[in-house]
C-alpha cells in the first residue's frame, strides 16, 4: 500500500493551489470559431472562476497548428494570469471529434510548445486499455500517455490525466485503480468521470474518492458522477476530496454541469460551515 493523504501534495498553476481548501472551479471554453472562444473568453472575466479549460476538440480549426497557437495567445491576452488548461477530449470520450493517438500527441506537443497553456488534459487509455507502448533507448516501455508526460513537465506545465465513462460507474476498487494509474504514471492530478444510473452509484463514486485521498493519493484528486443524478459530487468535493469541480457559463461541455455562480455559492456555504 502507498502512503496515504498525509503525502499529498497540492498543485500550484500560477496563483491557484489545487488541491488545498475548497474546489477549484474550472469552466469550459466551446466556442467553434475563434470569434466565439474569444468573446467566452472575455466572459470568463466577470465570474469566479478558478481555472478556464479551452476545449480544443469543439474548435474547427484545430488541426491546424497556426491557428490554434494564435487562439492560444489571444486567450492568454484576454485571460492574463488566470491558468489555462487545454483539452483536446477524443469522441470515445464524450468529445466533439475522433483522432487518432498519433494525431492527438502531435496537437498536444503542438500545444506544450507555445507556452500559452499551463495544463494540458492528457486521456490515461488514449493508446487503448491495455495501455500500447514502445521501447526507449534505455530499454524501458513507453506510450503516448508518458511521453506527454515527459514533454509537459519539460515545458513546466502541468497534466490532468484522465478517465471518462459515458455509460456506466465502474466498481469502486476500478475507479481506485485507474486513479492510482494515472498517478504512477507521473501526472500532477488524475481525474475521472462516470455515468451513474442510480443513486447508489454516486455513492460508488464518492465512497471511491474518500478511499483515494485517504489511502493513496500522491497528487489531487478530481471525480465526478454526471448528469443531474450526479450533480452532488460537483459540490461535496471538499468533503470527499476532489479538488477541481467544473461548471458552465452557458453552454455546458459535459452532462450535470451547474452554473458558475449558483456553484460558487454553494461551495462558499459548504466551506464556511465544514
């Protein structure tokens, strides 16, 4: 057994410590244009919030790695010191495109070396669930996930690594494993994301968070149960240990999304009174 929630360190992006005191709260930007992303953007201004995502799979033109550099420093202008996390989420996990791996590291790479994004969400099955890997020079295994890993942190920039379930909640002692997965293979925060289809899988899903951060979490830990049946896990993380909750500001990016300011008041209540 690993050392447990003593060991934990939190995460600092810029100004913001993750992983310490109530959730952070990160919402998506999905806009298609640039015109769009921009003016969410602008948005993101006037609400409190935490972290902003850039979700690169809704944009039309992120195969092209002029354009994306360009929307990358135009929200680093408009956002200024507020952190940006870029993901690119693949259809097979509830994203708006499919790609193939080799495609999905050349736009991650693309993006690390702009300097503009200060996270990127890297999907820890990306290379399948078997987790497909080539030999280095020093005869060790690697894969997509690790060697965007490897690139990011050489780039001093951070990585959620992450899971996401459209369908099901998978038993607790998965849902530890596959955290645990993504902490060994080096990400700063392992994040993951179930479909619950009753009531008791929420409970799953928290009573799998709280075993994470007490028993074996070397880095913050972020869950959630979507839709609407899974909306309390979006607002008892500082409870239960997830450290990121993510929120809408219109458009939502993913199922069970709150708005921003309603969460925010919920977390400043559930904060004052812990």
């Amino acid at each position: 057994m690993t050392e447990g929630r003593k060991s934990m360190k939190p995460v600092t992006v810029r100004n913001v410590k993750i992983g310490k005191g109530m959730p952070k709260i990160c919402v998506p930007i999905v806009g298609v244009t640039k015109e769009e992303i921009y003016e969410e953007a602008k948005n993101m201004k006037k609400l409190p919030v935490d972290l902003v995502e850039w979700r690169g799979d809704w944009f039309a033109d992120i195969l092209e790695p002029e354009q994306t550099a360009e929307v990358l420093g135009g929200l680093r202008k408009i956002l200024g010191r507020r952190p940006i996390l870029f993901t690119f989420r693949t259809k097979k996990e509830g994203g708006e495109k499919e790609i193939t791996a080799e495609e999905y590291e050349k736009i991650n790479r693309q993006v690390i070396a702009t300097g503009n994004a200060d996270m990127i969400d890297v999907e820890i099955f990306i290379d399948g669930e078997e987790g497909k890997k080539n030999e280095t020079e020093d005869g060790g295994q690697e894969g997509t996930v690790e060697r965007l890993i490897r690139e990011a942190h050489a780039h001093d920039v951070k990585v959620i690594a992450s899971s996401h379930d459209f369908e099901k909640t998978p038993p607790k002692e998965v849902i530890i494993s596959r955290l645990m997965r993504m902490q060994d293979a080096g990400a700063d925060i392992a994040k993951i994301a179930v479909m619950p289809k009753d009531r008791a899988d929420v409970l799953t899903l928290l009573s799998a968070t709280e075993e994470m951060c007490r028993e074996y979490a070397r880095c913050p830990v972020v869950t959630m149960s979507m839709s609407a049946r899974g909306v309390l896990s979006r607002l008892c993380g500082e409870v239960f240990g997830s450290a990121i909750t993510f929120a809408s500001a219109g458009k939502a990016s993913a199922p069970g999304q709150m708005d921003v300011d309603e969460l925010k008041e919920v977390l400043k209540i559930l904060h004052k009174n812990m």
